[in-house]
C-alpha cells in the first residue's frame, strides 16, 4: 500500500489533485482513498489532504501518520508545519519549488532522504496563467510513487478534465499539458 500526505494552502488544488488521483488509480484497478483533513476553511490556509492506494482492499479509516510520500504544493510551508512528521525512512519527498535541492535540504533541516522538486507553479503559470500547481503535482507524484504508467495518466485524467471541464473545454489541453510537464520535469531523486 502506498501512503500520501499532500501538504497545501486553501485554493491551490491540494485537496483536488488527491481526489483527481484517488480517481485515476480507481480507474486502473486499484483500492484507494482520497480525502481531505478539514481545518479552518479559507483561502490561503493550511490544508491536509491524503492517499491510500493498494492492489488490495484498504481496511485502514483514519488519517495518515506514516506516509511513504510527502507532496509539498507550497514551498512556504516548510518550517510553518512539520512536512516530515512520520515520514517513512525510506520515504520521500516531493515540492513545488523552484529552489535547488540543496537549499531545500536546509530549510528540512538537513533532511537527507529521497527528495524533489518540481517547479509545478512555473508549469501552471506557463500553460495555465495561473498558479494552479495541483494538476503537475499530481502527474509528478504518480512518476515518482510508480502509481501507473504514463499513458495510464494520460488516458485517465483525459477523461475526467472532459467531465470536469465540460463547460470550459479550452482548459482542457493546458491541463493535459500540465500532466505531461509535471510526469517529465521531475529534480532530486
């Protein structure tokens, strides 16, 4: 089973890119959950969201304490909340960052485990206009935790922006773009 805790702010798709994913997995023959952990609701806040995904059933129904993966949507969090809190030892970490690796291993405290980056808000802002980072975060988070193949990605989050997006089918091909930059452009390792 992997486990996955995305790390976020209110309004920058954490909580979606989770439920996005719990989707595909569900897609492609997978167990899954996908759920938010709620706290003061509003813009800008921080917010938990989480995964579970197995080839078999998933009897656990609480929040994750342990995960296998950290997703970071905002790099400004580091050092407001304890990202690290249970991670795995073998575990690791994923951030929307434009800042070197390096530096970010400082701010984790010299965090030396598996750890990377993608600049998700670059992506967002060059196909999208807009800072939307969830929808790269998540084709990242897939690549890095080998949830499904890339053209798995591709087929499932295809249809669902098309349902998601019915009545605002432009948005469609920057997103699916944003999958395909957020699956390639992975730093760290």
């Amino acid at each position: 089973m992997i486990e996955i805790r995305w790390h976020g702010r209110g309004g920058q798709g954490a909580k979606t890119a989770s439920l996005l994913l719990a989707d595909a997995a569900f897609n492609t023959g997978k167990y899954i959950q996908g759920f938010p952990e709620y706290g003061p609701e509003r813009m800008g806040a921080p917010i938990t969201a989480y995964n579970r995904i197995s080839e078999n059933p998933i009897r656990i129904h609480s929040n994750i304490y342990e995960p296998d993966y950290v997703v970071i949507v905002d790099d400004s969090l580091i050092g407001t909340i304890d990202v690290l809190d249970g991670l795995k030892d073998n575990g690791a970490i994923l951030i929307n960052s434009n800042q070197n690796i390096e530096e970010i291993r400082k701010k984790l405290g010299n965090y030396t485990g598996h750890l990377y980056t993608i600049d998700a808000s670059k992506i967002s802002r060059d196909l999208l206009k807009a800072n939307y980072p969830n929808t790269a975060m998540l084709a990242a988070i897939v690549n890095i935790a080998d949830i499904m193949t890339r053209e798995q990605l591709l087929k499932e989050m295809l249809t669902s922006f098309k349902h998601k997006f019915a009545r605002k089918p432009e948005v469609i091909e920057p997103n699916m773009e944003a999958i395909k930059r957020g699956y390639d452009e992975i730093i760290g390792g």
